[in-house]
C-alpha cells in the first residue's frame, strides 16, 4: 500500500519534499495507482478537461552544433547529408508554406554556437550578411512576425544580451534543462562533450531568462542513465526557478529514444511505466505547471498520458519533420484530436505562449496575436482547423 500521506498533502495544496517525492517515486514503483490517480486530480483541478497543442513548421536553421551529446541525432558535420544551412530566402520560403498550412508557431533551432567550431557555419553568416547565429535568429523572428506566424526561438545557451535582443520578436523561448545532473557530464556519460549541458551554465542561461521575464519552456530527457534522485533534483531546480522568476511556462518530459547514428544506439528507450511515474511525479511536484509530453515518441500509448497528468502535446507540425527525432513523424492533428476526444479531453490550438504569460510579452506582440485570438487567449479554430 502507498503511504497517502505526502500525495493528500498535495490535494489539500500543501507543497511535497524532494525527499517525500523520492519516497512516492519508490513506492509508485510497485504500484503506481494512488500517484496516478492524485496526478489526474490536480490536472483536472487546475486544467480542466483541455489538452493543447501549438501547430507549428519546424525550422531547422543550422544543425551544425559545438557541442556533442552521445544521444544526439540532430547535429550534423559538414558534408553530411543532413546538413542544413537556411539561407533567408528559403527561410521566407518556408515562412509562406507555413501560413498555407496554417501553421501558428515558427520554431528556430539551431546548434550550440555553431560559428564558435566550424568555419562553414561562420561563413554560412557572412554570406547571409550576420555576425552571429543569434543575430540571424533576430532577423528570421521578425520575418516570422510579418508572415503572421510566432517565434519560438531554442538555439541552446544564448547570453543575456542575445535573449534580450530576441524578446522583441519571441513570444517566448525553449532551452531544456536535461538534467541538472554533474554526474551526468562525466567521462562516459552522455555530456561528457557537451560545455553547454553542464547544470550551471544552463540554470544560469535559465536564470538570465527569468530575468528577463522570457516565458521558457523548459524540461528533461528521461532515460539517458539518470537516477531518479537526479530527475526528482531536476524537477525542483525548475520548480524553484519558476517560484523565484515565475516564467516557466511549461515542463517538456521527453522520453529517451535511441538513434541508430549516436553512440547511445544500444541503449534501451525509456521504459513507459518508468515515464509515467516520472510525468505523474512532475504534476505533483509542480501541480498547476503546463507539462507536455510529445506525442510522437509514444506513438501507440499518448493518448494515456492524459490520466497521468499532462495537458499539452507540444508543438506538432503538419508540414516539417521533428529533426530532433527524425525516426517518429507527428501524428495527424486529426488523430490526435481524435484520441484526445476518445480520452475525455478537448483539443485546443495554443499559441507558443500560454495565455497565463502574456502580461509577459510586448504591446506590439500581443496585438498581432489578437487577429487570430479566441476569448481563452488560444487560437480561432478558423485559424488552424
Ligand atoms: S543535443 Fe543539442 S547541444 Fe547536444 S549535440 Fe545535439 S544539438 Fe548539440
């Protein structure tokens, strides 16, 4: 039997431990009802029977990268196939085969500081007229914005000075914690290589978003040899940025997913039980967080999620290819509002901010989206159905 104790103190809104969260998590193990069942409570308590989505194109601006994380398809080195360089004039290309498709959301990733390694990619920026990847992100926002379509830049480690300067076109940002592991950047582990994914450099890229008042989104990659200590620890450092800075948007679960061409092809997916408790875990650690979880890389089993505490599915696209994980298409939209139906769950299109950050965001931002905007702050259904 589970001790109910510390999940009735999240139901009377008190707030859990990171130690009675360990405790839950070890109990959960054996039988994960009672924790389930106290996710799906504070879900339907502070989201009611919504799941959103926001409908996106997938712009792939450079994936050349500085760093290398072992379970990392997405980067590629020159003269890879793969390889993507956009010039502006495909970047504006794709901008208005998005609108056809009625796209909303325009996410910009790119590498860690690309220009930092490889002379390609600086002379990539010298040809398109730009000093840095994060210059050209600016200038590629703001053709999004007169596209009509929104900004979501995720570029990794940006320095104040780059997330200021794109504030004024980003409805908000994305940088994923992974995990706030040290053990997780040592020899042998998957951040070994990766400068950029050591916690302090990207609690305090993280940090500098808070002060900024960027809504982030934010999250962790599960089953990449973490403990669970160490996702609980990742969980309450976002959870504490949010309560000192208050712009966490939402918290991203990913599932690990092995790609055939990186050093971790041999390592088991995230086993699905496992996930569960950790999503389930995340509700209750932060009961009233937007927690998303992708439905692609749970290709058969999304639709259960939603009895273990999301209410978002992420950025899906109709148009692009997830090429963080090039291997799980999306689901039809269709579909999804079809199993999320079938759940219980009314689909919605969001825009890439939430509604409960748009005091956030400037004057100039929220006008445009106004055009396109529903009563609940989500988006028209003309406007994306
Ligand atoms: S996950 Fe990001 S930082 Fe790591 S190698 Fe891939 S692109 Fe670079």
């Amino acid at each position: 039997m589970l001790d109910s104790e510390s999940l009735n103190n999240v139901l009377e809104d008190k707030m859990i431990s990171s130690q009675d969260a360990a405790e839950i998590f070890q109990k959960a193990k054996s039988n994960p009802s009672e924790l389930f069942l106290t996710a799906q409570k504070l879900r339907s308590r502070f989201k009611g029977n919504t799941v959103t989505f926001s409908k996106k194109a997938f712009f792939n601006i450079i994936n050349m990268c500085r760093d290398t994380c072992t379970y990392c398809t997405y980067k590629a080195e020159p003269g890879e196939e793969k390889l993507s360089m956009m010039s502006k004039e495909q970047i504006k290309q794709m901008l208005k085969l998005s609108k056809k498709y009625r796209c909303v959301e325009a996410l910009f990733v790119t590498g860690e500081r690309p220009e930092q390694k490889y002379q390609e990619a600086r002379d990539w920026l010298k040809e398109n007229g730009f000093k840095s990847t994060a210059e050209y992100l600016a200038f590629a926002s703001e053709l999004a914005l007169d596209e009509g379509l929104f900004p979501h830049t995720n570029a990794g480690n940006l320095t104040f000075e780059e997330m200021r300067e794109l504030k004024k076109t980003n409805v908000s940002m994305g940088l994923m914690l992974e995990n706030s592991s040290e053990r997780l950047t040592e020899k042998g582990m998957p951040h070994y290589l990766a400068a950029s994914k050591r916690p302090e450099q990207r609690l305090e890229a993280l940090e500098n978003a808070g002060k900024l008042k960027i809504p982030m989104t934010t999250g962790i990659l599960i089953g990449i040899g973490e403990t669970p200590e160490e996702v609980i620890e990742s969980l309450f450092a976002i959870k504490d940025l949010h309560e000192k800075y208050g712009n966490i948007q939402e918290v991203i679960l990913q599932n690990f997913q092995p790609k055939p061409d990186t050093l971790m092809k041999d390592f088991p997916s995230a086993a699905e039980n496992y996930f569960k408790i950790i999503v389930a875990l995340s509700r209750v650690i932060m009961p009233e967080m937007n927690i998303q979880i992708p439905p692609n890389l749970s290709p058969k089993s999304y639709q259960s999620f939603l009895s273990v505490g999301i209410n978002d599915w992420g950025g899906i696209s109709p148009l692009t290819p997830d090429y963080v994980n090039p291997e799980f298409s999306w689901p039809e939209i269709k579909k999804i509002d079809e199993n999320s139906k079938k759940a219980g769950f009314d689909l919605k299109c969001r825009f890439p901010i939430y509604p409960e950050f748009f005091s956030f965001i400037s004057k100039e931002l929220r006008e445009k989206m106004a055009l396109i905007e529903d009563k609940e702050g989500m988006v028209r259904e003309e406007y994306w159905r």
